[in-house]
C-alpha cells in the first residue's frame, strides 16, 4: 500500500497540503471566476461571427503546422548538440535560452528587421520585396520562437539516454541509422510527445508574433489582449480566452494517450547506463548536424545583434549613427530592471518547488487526488497568460483576497503560467527513473521524503533546474503574464519596453531589452555559482 | 548535508519573499498626502512630463501607470469598490463615459476650464477635454517614390483608395481598437451608409494588413515597410519629429479626438486628484504637453507648437459618437465580410 506509506510522512503530508491549497487558490478558483466573466450574449457572439469562426480556425491550422515543425527542430538541435556532438556543443546549447529572454515586441521588430519587406536578410542580401506578414511568415516565427521548448525536453531525454542499448544494437549489426529509428527515437518517444504538447500549448496561446507578423491573419490569443486593451470588453477576452481550453484538453489528452504510462521508457537505473560510444552519427550526418545547428544559431544571434545595434545607434533602421544616449535613457528605469529581475526569481522559486513536489507526489506517492492535481498543475499551459493575468486581476481584488497592486500577485502569476513547464520537465525526468530505485531506498529503510532528497532529487536536479531556468528567463520578458498586474509600486520592464516602442522609441526599448537581457543571464550566472555547480549544469548541460 | 543546505536554500527564498507578500497592504496604509496615482494614456514620456511639472509645482509626487485605455477603464471599472487610483488621464471622452456609466468616476469642473470651448467639457462634469488631434494619413516618401514613381501623394480619402496602393497600406484593426472604428465610422458617416461602405469595399482590399494596435500604423510606416498608414496626426508627428521619414497628410473631412481627464471617484487622494487636473489644463502644462506631444491644446492661452497640425485648419465632420456607440455590432459584423 504506497498511499499509506506516503502519509505517514509528516514532510509529505504538509508538502501535500500546501500544494493542494496553493492550486486550489490559484489556479481553480481564478479560472472559475474567469470562466463566469463572459455574459451568454458574449458566447453567442464568439460562436457566430465569421471573424471568431475564422480565427479559431487559424489558431488550429497555425497550432498544427507550428507544433510540427518547432517540435522537430528541437529535436533535431538537441540531437546534435548531445548525440551528434557537433563541435562547440556547450556553446550551441546556450543559443535557445537565449531566445527565451528575447522580450516581446522588441524581438519582433527585429525579426521583421532580418526578414521584412525592407529586411536586412530579405531585402539586403536577396534584393526581394516580399512580406512576412501572414501565415507564412508566423510559421516561421512560432517555429523559431517556441523550439527551444522542446530542444530543452528533448535535450535532457536524449542525454539521460545513456548509450549502452545503442551501443548493444551497433554490436548486433544494426546500422547508425536504423539504431536511430528503432533504439534512440522510440526510447525518446515520450520526451518528444511532451514537446509537442507544450509547443502546441505555446503557439495557440501566445499573441506576440501573431500581433506583429500575422498581419491578416487573426488568431484568438490576439483577441485576448486586443478585446480588453482596444474596447474594455472583459467578457469577450475571457471567452477568447476559455475557448482555447477545449483543444488544449484535447492535446493534452493525445499526448498521454501516446505515451501511456511509462517504465518501458525507464533508462535511468538501467543496467548498463553509461556505456556508450561516441559514433552514433556517422561524419556527413555529424557534418548535416553542425551546419543545421549553425544555422539556427547564426539567426538567432542575428536576431540579437539587431537589437544591440538598435540600442547604440541613433535611429534604428533610420540612422546609423553611433550613440550611448538610449542606454543613458533605459538606464534610469532602474526600479522596473530590479523588479524584473527579483519577481521572476522568486516565481522561479516557487515553481521550482511546486513542480517537484507536484510531480513527486502524483507519480510516486498516488496521493488522493492525483489525477486532479496532475490536470490543476497543467491547466495553466492551455489558456493564454495573458488570461491567467486577467483571471487574478478579477479574482484577487477586494475579498476574499486583496493581492492587487502587491509583488505578490505577479509571483504567482508567473508562478502559476510556468508551473506546467516545470511540472512535465520533472515528471519526464521522473519517468526515467525506475521503480525499483524507490523500492530500494525503502527497503533500506528510508522514509519517502529522504528518498525525495536524497535519491529521486539528485538524479532529477537537471530537470528542477531547468524549471527554475525557464521560468526565471521566460518571467523576464514576459508582459503577457503581467500586463495586467503592474500596478504603481510594482513596475516592469518589459512593460516599460512596450511603451517606449508603441511611441515609437524604439532604440530605447532596445537598449533597456539588452539591459534586461545581460542582467537575466549574469543573473543565472550567479545562481549557478551560489547553488553549486553540479546542480547547475544539469540544466545547461 | 546536501538536502539540509537545499532546504536552507528554499526556505531562504521563500522568507525573503514575505516582504514582498506584506508589502501590498503596507503600502496602502502608508499612503501620504504628498501623493498622487495616475492611470495614464498618453505615452510614457508625457506620463513623466506631467508628473515631474507637477511635483515641481506642488510638491506632490505623481506616480503613473501607463497602459492602453481599455485596459485603465476595465482596471477603474474593476477597482470600484477600492479604487486604486486618483486620476484617469488621456483618450478619447467615449473611454472616460464607459467608466463614469459604471459609477466609478468622480465629478469635478475645474475653474481653469472656464474659458474652454464647449466640447471639451462633460455636461454630466465626470471629464474636461484637454487635447485635440486628428485622423490623417502618414505617408513614408522614401518608399512611396521608389514604388509609385512620381505619383502625387494621396490628398483625400478618396486618392488613398487608389488601386495602384495595393497592399501598401495599413490601417489599425477596427475591430481590436476603438480608433481604428473611428476611421470606419468617419466614412460611414461623412458619405452617408451607402456610399461609405462602397468606399470601404474599394479600401479593404488595398489594405496590406490590418494591426491590431494603434501604435503600429505610424512603426510600420516609418521603419519602411508600407508606404501609407491611417493614424492620428500627433502620432505621426513624433515618428517625423524623431527623424523617421514620415510625411503627414490631413484629408479633408476627417474626425477629431479630444482627450480627457477625469478623476476617479473615491481615489485615495482626492483632494490632489482636483490640483492635478486643474494643473493639466493650466497654461503652463499645456504649452510643455503639446510641444511634447504635437497636440493641439484646449487651453485658449496657448500658442500652437510648432510641427503641430493645427485642428482648425482642419476640415472636421460633425462626428456623431452617440450613432458611432449604438452601429457597432453592426457595423463590425459588416466590415468582417468586407474584409475577407
């Protein structure tokens, strides 16, 4: 009987109760009071006008075509930097979270920079005037935007991997690729269906790109933003809004209808790990790998050498003159860069904690409830966060509970947007771990919560790590999450790179977004230095 | 050793974030009279050239949130029953009217406003106008040469739907922004309905892509990617002050804005709120504001700055909002079909 054992941990029992109060307030009960905001009248609206009908159907196509495409270039980077091991692997591991700090808006202006009608790619170097705007040119920005997601899930599932059932298919006969086919791509099966969910989840739910690059093209997770910012209607944003949850339970529901419950997929505690060559990749695929990968990172550093030369020249695009007037300029918004940087830590916190003790307790403990707090825990992935914002301005101002205007709201906020992230990275991670290692721990006689750290922990700190990492980077960018929830005494940056843009300060927003942008990763770089090493590399490794 | 020093270090974080939690409430209390909250809707560097004229003048510190109008009205509206702000600054009077319908604006006539024309002042009191601008169309000559040669620039709204412009204009989504119905509703009603959706018919088509911020129209333009955008005047104007190769056009028969202030009823500081409007529409601030935003002032005293469009030159229709408020569903199902 595991649910007996579980309980009778003091550690666990409190953990649970924490978790279950924290979910309850924060995610069911918001998206309850989200969910009775639209009057009936909006529903009928949203359901009948063409516009609404057309963008749901773009949202589907956009979200089918994007997750594809983003899923597999995840995959086929994190398979070059860990199998495939291209040169510089260390370096090409860093380039996709990089991505993630990229701050809407501005990371839009300079992707329309490369590849617009006057592009520096586009026009420049291939002398085509050809727009990006529509459905084409949003493929392209959702793939690029959202495959770090899954080069992050695919990348620790395939360095988990080991190599020793490789290196047993190669003795038997099997060819490189056909070891691929039948050995590394079925093992990672499960870590690229949870890619595939969470960049799903992303691309229906982000508004940025399709605001800057869909240009005809309308999807709903614009229309959550636009209906309340453009004519005060919060029920028609949060109908926009809710509508989105029916497809993502049904992603939801696919991904764990492929890959069901899993210790076929279990490597970790296998025998064996560790054993493994390193000519999994014969030379022209080796060779395939590092050109691929030098391609993606070349524009994504493309995209970020744009906006620095953006911050230090006079006019961006206009005049080329060099200049250290806008980082003077964003250097003054000194209170929204600390508030920036300190929130997004502390959510990272929180959602590193919570992910753990969510997975844990529902995979390893068969707490009461689990299948409720595992769909609480992923809930969040499938709205906009632009609603998750919306849901806790309505439900937090006033009673029961007046967090309006607090640092507070925003932690969580952010918490609760990225808990799902975090949440799948470590139950994949949890995944591969056997059983019977747990078993083992018990029968020398270790409580659970001294397996949770001393056992389960150390082998999944990649995955909590990561978590922590996603969240911090991902937190201080973001504006969908907060928007809002800034209030007087807690300003943002990301916010204020919003209006410097929209009155058309751009090289301002520029420069305070590499500010931002330098401090997120000094600020990992200190984390990394305070928790240790070892615990660190986990997640970048 | 490991887990108590990870346990060490997750206590850590979690006790330094108490402040955090506690600082909501505390901050509430500790609200002084040498304050005031402005939900702001005029850009980020007006927002900081009113507060810092303002503090100069009274010692108050102004702080600001700025934010697009519909979100401030649905904050306000939301806010009601503990309203968190004093003042609501900026866009248009329909914005202000949502809030004040809800009960959540105070009354308030400043005597500064005295002299002000008509329009600007709410017979219900609720908001006092203190800037007008324009819709007019933004053109950026760069690329309007190397596309349409020596092609005269477009005068009118009827030279903009000039089938050679195809897919080099932008106009802002009516249906994600109050403003771009504005420009709808200015065509319906200066042609009559009829006629002015024949003009809409002919337009749409032209149309490269339809944003869904007001902001976009004037970027687009001025960063080189379309060659003509509909936008206010003012907005215009910044990109150009600023050095983007914008050229401004003002069509005749064309609807203007007048933007507002008002106070929020049962602010926090409403005795600051009522010197802080009355400061906006002194002359002094609104010389600083309309040189800063190229508006047009409301305050007589006021000369015109100069790279402002001046209003009265300006052929404006008789805008009907209250029409413009009740045709919107209507009107908006309709342009989805012309838009496809």
């Amino acid at each position: 009987m595991r649910l007996s054992r579980a309980l009778r941990d003091p550690f666990l029992v409190v953990a649970y109760l924490v978790l279950v109060a924290f979910l309850g307030l924060f995610v069911v009960y918001p998206l309850a009071r989200a969910a009775l905001t639209p009057r009936p009248s909006d529903w009928a609206k949203l359901l009948s006008s063409p516009r609404w009908i057309a963008a749901m159907e773009h949202t589907l196509a956009m979200t089918v075509l994007s997750t594809v495409t983003a899923t597999a270039m995840g995959y086929a980077y994190a398979y070059g930097v860990t199998k495939g091991r291209v040169p510089g692997a260390r370096l090409f591991s860093l380039v996709p979270f990089l991505y993630l700090v990229s701050p809407p808006f501005v990371g839009g202006l300079a992707f329309t920079l490369l590849l617009g009608r006057k592009g520096i790619v586009t026009h420049g170097l291939l002398g085509l005037d050809v727009s990006i705007y529509g459905w084409g040119g949003l493929w392209l920005a959702q793939t690029l935007s959202f495959f770090p997601i899954s080069f992050i899930i695919c990348r620790s599932a395939l360095a988990n991997l080991g190599g020793a059932l490789e290196t047993a298919a190669r003795g038997m006969g099997a060819g490189r690729f056909r070891v691929f086919r039948t050995v590394s791509l079925p093992l990672t099966a499960p870590a690229i269906a949870q890619a595939a969910l969470f960049c799903a989840l992303s691309v229906m739910s982000d508004f940025g790109n399709p605001m800057l690059i869909g240009g005809r093209y309308r999807v709903l997770a614009t229309e959550v933003y636009t209906q309340l910012s453009g004519w005060a209607d919060a029920g028609m944003s949060a109908a926009a809004g809710l509508i989105l949850l029916a497809p993502a339970l049904v992603v939801f529901a696919l991904q764990r209808a492929a890959t069901g419950a899993g210790e076929r997929y279990a490597t970790v505690g296998s025998r064996g790990r560790g054993i493994g060559r390193d000519d999994d990749v014969s030379p022209p695929a080796r060779l395939a790998l590092a050109a691929f990968c030098g391609i993606v990172a070349v524009f994504v550093l493309a995209q970020f050498a744009v906006i620095a030369y953006g911050a230090l020249t006079r006019i961006w695009s206009v005049d080329g003159t060099f200049t250290l007037a806008h980082l003077g300029a964003a250097s003054k918004y000194g209170r929204e860069i600390k508030d920036s940087l300190a929130f997004p830590a502390l959510a990272a916190s929180l959602c590193a904690a919570a992910s753990l003790a969510s997975a844990f307790l529902v995979q390893r403990c068969r707490a009461p409830l689990a299948p409720v707090i595992d769909l609480a825990t992923i809930l969040p992935a499938a709205i906009p966060h632009t609603l998750v914002g919306l849901a806790f301005a309505i439900s937090f101002n006033g009673k029961p509970l007046d967090l309006a205007g607090s640092g507070a709201i925003l932690v969580v906020a952010m918490a609760v947007s990225y808990l799902p992230f975090g949440y799948r990275a470590v139950m994949a991670a949890l995944a591969q771990v056997k059983p019977s290692i747990d078993d083992a721990a018990a029968a020398l006689g270790a409580s659970r919560s001294r397996a949770l750290f001393d056992v389960i922990l150390p082998i999944v700190r990649g995955a909590v790590a990561a978590a922590f990492v996603f969240a911090f980077i991902v937190g201080t960018g973001t504006m969908s999450a907060v928007i809002f929830l800034v209030s007087f005494k807690t300003p943002l940056a990301s916010v204020t790179i919003l209006n410097l843009a929209e009155m058309g300060s751009w090289s301002d927003a520029a420069a305070l977004a590499s500010i931002l942008c330098v401090l997120a990763f000094a600020g990992l770089a200190a984390v990394r230095l305070l928790a240790g090493r070892r615990f660190f590399q986990a997640a970048f490794r | 050793m490991k887990r108590s020093i990870i346990i060490a270090a997750f206590l850590a974080v979690l006790v330094s974030a108490v402040p955090t939690f506690a600082k909501g409430s505390q901050e509430q209390q500790k609200a002084q009279e040498k304050e005031l909250l402005v939900y702001s809707i005029v850009n980020e560097a007006e927002s900081k050239l009113f507060g810092d004229l303002f503090k100069e003048e009274t010692g108050i510190t102004v702080n600001y949130l700025r934010a697009a109008s519909g979100e401030l009205v649905n904050r306000i509206i939301a806010e009601k029953d503990a309203p968190k702000a004093d003042i609501l600054l900026g866009g248009p009077a329909s914005f202000h009217i949502q809030a004040a319908d809800k009960g959540a604006l105070a009354t308030y006539e400043s005597p500064v406003a005295a002299q002000f024309p008509a329009y600007a002042k709410d017979p219900d009191r609720h908001w006092t106008g203190f800037y007008v601008t324009a819709l007019g169309i933004g053109v950026n000559e760069k690329r309007f040469k190397e596309k349409f040669g020596d092609t005269p620039l477009p005068k009118t709204w009827e030279d903009l739907a000039n089938p050679r412009f195809k897919g080099e204009i932008v106009v802002t989504d009516p249906a994600a922004s109050s403003t771009a119905y504005l420009f709808v509703q200015t065509q319906l009603q200066r042609l009559g309905w009829d006629a002015g959706w024949s003009y809409l018919e002919k337009l749409a088509p032209l149309v490269g892509q339809f944003p869904s911020s007001g902001g976009a129209p004037p970027q687009l333009v001025g960063s080189g990617e379309y060659s003509l955008g509909v936008a206010y005047v003012h907005a215009l104007a910044t990109y150009r002050e600023k050095g983007f190769p914008v050229k401004l056009i003002v069509p005749p028969q064309t609807a203007g804005e007048v933007g507002v202030v008002s106070a929020v009823k049962g602010g926090p500081n409403p005795d600051n709120a009522k010197r802080f409007i009355d400061f906006v529409l002194s002359q002094k601030a609104q010389t600083a504001f309309a040189k800063e935003s190229l508006t047009v002032p409301l305050n007589p005293a006021v000369a015109l700055p100069p790279g402002a469009v001046d209003v009265s030159s300006i052929d404006l229709i008789k805008y009907d909002s209250k029409l413009a408020g009740d045709q919107r569903d209507a009107v908006l199902a309709r342009w989805q079909k012309v838009v496809k």
